[in-house]
C-alpha cells in the first residue's frame, strides 16, 4: 500500500527522463515504524526513498 510522498524532479532542463532512455533506480530505506491497526494487528510502516539516474545525474527523487 502506498499512502502518500513527493517528486523532486531534480535534474533540471538538461536532464529529463525521456521514453526508451536507459536509468537506474536506487531505493534506499529511511525509516521503518511498528505500529498496530485498530483491529490490534502488527503493522510496519516504512519510508523509501527512490532515486532515478541518467547518464548525466540524478533526475528524480521519489520520496514515499
């Protein structure tokens, strides 16, 4: 389940993501939070962070 982030479209005017270009994605893990539902299940909540790279930079960063 995705409950909500951001995009911070970081590469500018000379690096946007085009169609067929070639990228890598990185996802890194910056928090993780046990919690428990209403219904008194165990739950973890993470946060991720993505970022989305070309040839010429970074380009995006995915925040959820």
């Amino acid at each position: 389940m995705w409950a909500g982030g951001e995009l911070e479209w970081v590469g500018g005017e000379t690096n946007r993501l085009r169609v067929g270009q070639e990228v890598k994605e990185a996802t890194k893990l910056v928090s993780a939070l046990g919690k428990r539902t209403k219904a008194g299940e165990d739950m973890v909540v993470v946060g991720v962070e993505k970022s989305y790279e070309t040839k010429e930079g970074v380009a995006l960063i995915d925040k959820r």
